[in-house]
C-alpha cells in the first residue's frame, strides 16, 4: 500500500487541496494518508478535513494523525512538506524589522531579507526530514516540498542530508500558463509550454499553439492595453523578451529596479506588505474550515494545478507525466551553477522523475538568474559550514537590499532579525553577525 506523509497537515486548505486531488484518482483510492503537526488543534482539523473528503471522493484511505513527525514518516513511498515555521508572528517579524530601515518587500518568501531568514529558521526541520527520510523511508520514497524559500530548501536537503530524492513543487508555470491564455482568448489545454530557470524566476522559452508562437500576439495586445503595461511581469517581458512565470508582486523584489522607487511603486501597483495580508487571510480561514467541518457543512473540493498528485498516480501505475520540478543541475542548465537548485521540465512514470536538461538557455536569463542564486548559494553554505558572516554576505548581494540599504544598515538588520528570531535559528547562527 502506497503510504503518503502530510508534514504540516495543520495547513489545512493545502492539506484539503492536495488530498482531494489524490482521492480523485481511483487508484489512489486505497492509500495511506500519515498526517503530522506540531499542533495537536491544528492536527486535528486535518485528520476532520481528510475523512471528509474522502467521504466525499468515495474513497477508502487508511488515514491516521502523528504529533511524533518520525511516526509519520516512517514507512512513507512519499512524504509531502508544507510547513511554515514560525507562523504568521515570524512573518511579522520578517516584514516590520526591515521596514523600520526603510526596505520595502512584498511577499519575501522567496528571496531578500525575508527569504533568507525563512530559510534559517526552516533550515533545522529540513536537515532533520532529510535525516529521517533517509533512516525510515524506503530507498526510492520522494520528498515533494511545497515550503518556500524552494531553491534554498530543496538545496539545503539533497547538499546537506543523504535524501537525494527531492523535488520541489510550485504552480507558477501552470498559473501563467492559465493566465496568458486568458489574456490572449487561447484554448490552454491546445498550448504548448516550455519554462526553464529557477523557482519563482524562470521564464517561458516557447509558448506556442499550433505551431507558432504566441509571443507577436502577446506583444500586440500589451501594446495595446495600458493597463498590462503596469504589471511587473509585463515591464520584464518587454526587456527580456521571454514572459517571466512569477507574479509581479512576486518579481518586484527579487530585482533592484523597482522597490526603492515611489513612482516605480506607483506606476507598477507594487503591493507593499502584501504577504502579511495573506497571513491574515489564512489565520480566519483556517477558523472558518475548523467551523465548518464542525457544523457539518459542505467545503468546496476542486481539483488544484498542484503537481503532487500527478507525480504520485504517475509513479504508481506508470502512466507518465510531464511536471515543473525544482531538483539538482547536474548539467540541466549548464550557464547556471552547478549543484544550484533550477526548475525544469520533468518526466514522471514508475521509474521515478527524470528532470530534461535545458542546453540552450538564453545567457541574459542565465545572468539575472545568477544575481538570484547568489544570496541563495551563501545562504544554504551558511547553514551546512556554520558560518554566520554569509548571513550577512547573502543579504549584502540580495539585489533588493543592495539597492536600498547601505552596508552597515544591512549589518544591523541582520543582527536584529537574528536576535529578534532568537532560538528559531540554527545554534551556530545565532550569535550577533557584527555589533548589537
């Protein structure tokens, strides 16, 4: 019996999204569904949701709940990570302490300040589930991680940890596919896609139907509509000449360009804060599931973009697929570093996933991408070497900071994020970067 682990099952709209699109196939029908949270409420709700939808899906998983995240695990031919540690009180701190020094983000999830103490405080879950997965699973189990910030995580485990199975899941190709063919009155399941990069900053190399690509079409309809013409993505596209897979808000801060600029602000509509406003959102949701399950109300049970079910079904019974993976360049974008975590096309049947190398990625992409890479590199050597001064290295080479702040302002900010995040990071990292 396929065994499947939900680490930080407590997500509970995640966890109900994943879950119905495994209890979607048939064949998934009998799986084993291992939930674990640290938070025994939390978990709770999970188990209620899962029993739900597989009443719902008229499926019959032996499910059962794990406060012990090794009891989950163990046993597991998949184990699916969602954490977020530190919660929504992590994220505030992520987000006030750099703006009391001026520098805006937007989501900072990903990249920047707040990508990079992410990646601290989730670094010790990380290496630790590698560890685990590699002493309980089976030899061929797969991590699938959903937790940003993706290249440092995945990079993290498969660089620091015997857990060479990893890869890691996004929507952004499947979200931009929808998106431009919506823009462009295009039948989506009649295009063909091919993205390549890294997570969060790849960009559609071929985007095409019948044949031919659509790039004249989109550039016309954006010379057309001033209102696309104030997005992020689309200011990008305009200058790279590929169509970028992440979200503008997204974008705006993984580059120098824009988040230090009042108009630049203004004229793009850059949303200034606005993943605090999602943690928001997701705190009373989480309540209004919680309340819902408890009076026995109906929850909505669409089948997401996620690739996770698809992976599984396609490695149990051998039907393959094609996904987007972030995994290991071992030679797959050869202008990008080796060993460096990049997203690429991926094949999926019973054998396993095999990503498809990209060889002829464009070298201007490659050379924004490496501004990217750079604070991601030092930021996972700084977890595996213990070394505290690369904290401060990778905020320095953040292009965001880099634009705004000054090097002693960066030195401060890293010592009062690692102060303010305190026994959340790994020990070797706590001491104070340069002076209080």
């Amino acid at each position: 019996m396929t065994r499947i682990a939900f680490i930080g099952a407590g997500s509970v709209e995640f966890t109900r999204n994943l879950l119905g699109d495994f209890l979607d196939f048939p064949e998934l029908h009998d799986v084993e569904i291992a939930l674990h949270d640290i938070d025994a409420d939390r978990l709770a709700t999970a188990e209620a949701m899962a029993r739900y939808v597989a009443s719902e899906r008229g499926a019959s998983p032996r499910i059962a709940s794990h406060l012990d995240r090794r009891e989950a695990i163990d046993g597991s031919d998949f184990v699916l990570n969602m954490v977020q540690i530190g919660g929504h009180e992590a994220t505030l701190l992520d987000f006030e302490i750099p703006a009391r020094y001026g520098l805006r983000q937007t989501i900072a999830d990903t990249l920047g300040i707040g990508g990079i103490f992410r990646t601290l405080r989730t670094a010790p879950i990380m290496l630790a589930l590698g560890n685990e997965m590699a002493e309980l699973c089976p030899p061929n189990a797969w991590l699938l991680n959903y937790t940003n910030p993706m290249a440092m995580l995945c990079w993290l485990v498969y660089a620091g940890t015997p857990t060479q199975n990893v890869v890691g899941l996004c929507h952004s190709v499947q979200n931009t596919t929808e998106d431009l063919c919506e823009i462009l009155g295009v039948p989506e399941d009649e295009v063909t896609v091919l993205s390549a990069g890294v997570n969060h900053q790849a960009f559609f190399l071929r985007f095409e139907h019948g044949g031919e690509s659509l790039y004249p079409r989109l550039d016309a309809r954006l010379a057309a509509d001033p209102e696309l013409q104030r997005r992020v993505r689309f200011a990008l596209y305009e200058r790279l000449g590929y169509f970028p897979t992440e979200s503008s808000e997204h974008a705006a801060e993984y580059v120098p360009w824009f988040m230090h600029h009042d108009e630049e602000l203004e004229l793009y509509r850059i949303p200034v804060g606005e993943y605090i406003r999602r943690s928001e959102r997701n705190v009373g949701r989480y309540e209004d599931v919680k309340a819902a399950l408890a009076r026995g109300e109906a929850v909505p049970l669409p089948r997401s973009n996620e690739y996770a079910s698809l992976i599984v079904h396609a490695m149990v019974t051998g039907e393959p697929r094609v996904i987007y993976g972030n995994v290991r360049n071992d030679g797959l974008i050869p202008n990008l570093p080796d060993g460096a975590c990049v997203e690429v096309p991926c094949v999926v049947d019973r054998t396993g996933l095999r990503p498809t190398p990209v060889l002829d990625y464009p070298p201007h992409l490659a050379a924004l991408n490496r501004t990217f890479l750079n604070p991601v590199e030092l930021t996972v050597r700084a977890v595996l070497e213990e070394r505290p001064d690369f904290v401060r290295h990778a905020a320095m080479l953040d292009p965001n900071a880099a634009a705004t702040l000054t090097l002693d302002e960066i030195d401060a900010l890293c010592d009062e994020l690692t102060a303010a995040h305190g026994d959340a990071l790994p020990a070797s990292l706590r001491k104070e970067l340069i002076r209080t």
